[in-house]
C-alpha cells in the first residue's frame, strides 16, 4: 500500500453524499486497518466495514491505481443517504491482489463487492474508471440500489 498516488490528486474531502476519507500509511492487522500516525495509529475495524468495492482507476497505458473504498456508515440525509467511505489503494497486480484477499477473507461475503472478489481471485477488480469522480459516482449508484 502506498503513501503517495494519483489519489491525492483528488484530495481527502468530504463532499456530497460520498464522503472520502484517504487512509495514511495504511497497514493490515487482526482486527482491521491500522491507519495515520505510526506513533499512535487509528484503527478502521473490520466489523465496522458495511460494504467494500474496488476498482481500477487510470488510462491502461498510463498511471494506473487499485482503488478500494470501505463503506463504514450510511447517514440519512434529505437529499438522500451520505456515505463515510475509506480509501486505500495499492499498485495494480500482487499488492492489490493481496489487499483484495485480506479484505474478502475478513469480511462476510455479503459485505465483498464482487470487484473485490474478481480482485483477489483473478488479479483484476471487475470495474475499471478513467478517473476517481466516474467511480465514485457508479458506486454511489450502486449504494443506492
């Protein structure tokens, strides 16, 4: 997992209905994902994961990135429900299909979006985007269904 990617070409905002925040120095545990501060890491935990996705994001001849969002709450809201998501990514082929792995094994199987699981079994998420606003807005739809 990296540190640095085209993912923070976007920034960690919190806008709309699909909330993202980009987990730093990501590192898998027991329990869930450590995350931030080496010196005093916060934790996602697995069981607070509602529903995880990935897909790859970038040109296939270009920088490319394995993008994974961890739905961890659904807020109502009037304009619709607003979703908290966390995001990590990984280089595309063994580290993405590891992350991929870890995820599908610690989460119920009704919780693994089927891109994880074409992930972690193929090599290869299922949904691939030219750009980080189209998956985000074909996983919103998809959240919403």
């Amino acid at each position: 997992m990296r540190d640095t990617s085209l993912l923070e070409l976007a920034g960690d905002g919190r806008s709309g209905r699909y909330r993202v925040q980009l987990l730093s120095n990501p590192a898998l545990c027991g329990c869930g994902i450590r995350h931030g501060d080496p010196a005093k890491p916060s934790l996602v935990e697995w069981r607070a994961i509602r529903w995880a996705l990935a897909a790859e994001i970038g040109e296939p001849e270009g920088v490319r990135t394995i993008v994974f969002d961890l739905v961890v709450d659904r807020l109502p809201g009037s304009d619709g429900s607003a979703f908290e998501i966390c995001r990590l990514d990984a280089e595309p082929g063994e580290e993405a299909m590891e992350l991929a792995s870890a995820i599908d094994r610690a989460l119920a199987p009704e919780f693994s979006a089927p891109s994880i699981k074409s992930l972690a079994s193929e090599g290869t998420p299922s949904r691939w985007y030219p750009n980080l606003e189209e998956f985000e807005a074909a996983a919103l739809e998809s959240l919403d269904s």
